[in-house]
C-alpha cells in the first residue's frame, strides 16, 4: 500500500473504527453513539417525530443486528446510519402524525443567501418552515446541511446519484426560498 502518510492514518482508523463495531468493542460503539446520536436524534426531531431518542435507539438496536453484514468506509457507515434512521422515523411518523405550526421569523438571512449552510439552518423558526417542505426536500436538506452530510453522502443516505442529489437539493432550497417568500408576501412577520 504506497498511500500518504495522512491517508494511511485516514484508512487504518476508518478500518479499525468499522472493525472495532464488528469485534463489539465497546469504545468504538461509545465513539458512534456520542459522534451520531445527537445527530439522530436531532433530525428526528426536525422531521416530525415525538421522540427523538426513541429512533436513536432504534437506529443502534437494527446497526447492532446488521453491522457484520456492513462493507465500506467511516463516511459510508455515517450514510447506512442515517438511512437506517429515516427508516426508523417514517415508521415512527405512520404510527403517529404530528402537524407542526409555522413561523416566519429571521428568514431574511436564508432568503439572500445564495447556498444554505449549517448555521443557517440552525434557527428553530426557520426549521418550523421546513415542515412545509415535502418530505423528501425536507429530508436532503436536513441530511446536507443540519446533519452536516456531504453531497456523496446525502446522495449514498438517498440511494441517489450525486448530481441527482445536488439538483435535489438546489431546487428544494429554491421551494423553500419561495415558500418564505409567498408567507412574507401573505402577511408574515420577518423581524
């Protein structure tokens, strides 16, 4: 193997860390749940669901039992993870439907800026008007720019191409522009 130092590093912590969850060993699941529960739990939450902690778990339990089936790298993990949890959350949101109300407040920032980012996304108003997304917006949004997911692994959660998923995701933060717009226009309060 003639890899960079940095890559060789890079590679055999992605091996150990995935092998680590293989062999059960107890630091490297501790390392998995304190890097993504927080994230589970929080894109659970987004999308509508009572119980964040509940998918959480739900999510490790259903790793836990396929891990030994699992082929690829660190950031493949973190993509099977979250496609586990959406699993786990659109059978959470079958069983019980909550209906989110929506506020307008501090949208200016997303409606000048050309591309979203994580700090944008981080105004609880603003996640309120991404309930009004459909789902599968709602979804690429939340994993690229509040889960902090890359494009390929956004695309890889979806089942997607990568340039699907970027055209996805342009056109649903361009729906999602225009619904604060027409709510502003409707009487909406941006202060």
């Amino acid at each position: 193997m003639n890899l960079p130092m940095t890559d060789r590093r890079r590679w055999r912590r992605e091996r150990i860390g995935v092998r680590g969850l293989k062999d059960g060993d107890p630091t490297a699941w501790s390392w998995l749940v304190a890097e993504l529960g927080p994230k589970i739990v929080g894109y659970a939450n987004r999308m509508g669901v009572r119980d964040g902690d509940e998918v959480m778990g739900a999510t490790f339990e259903a790793l836990a039992r396929n891990i030994g089936t699992f082929e690829g790298s660190e950031s493949q993990l973190r993509s099977y993870v979250f496609s586990i949890a959406h699993a786990r959350i659109v059978d959470q949101l079958r069983r019980t439907t909550r209906r989110s109300e929506v506020s307008i407040e501090n949208t200016l920032a997303l409606l000048e800026a050309d591309e979203p980012n994580e700090e944008t996304f981080n105004d609880p108003d603003l996640l309120a008007a991404l309930g009004r997304l459909p789902k599968e917006q709602r979804r690429m949004l939340d994993l690229r720019y509040v889960v902090g997911l890359s494009t390929k692994e956004t695309a890889r959660a979806l089942d997607k191409s990568e340039v699907a998923t970027r055209v996805a995701i342009s056109r649903a933060f361009s729906k999602l522009k225009e619904l604060l717009v027409s709510d502003l226009l409707d009487g909406g309060d941006p202060s």
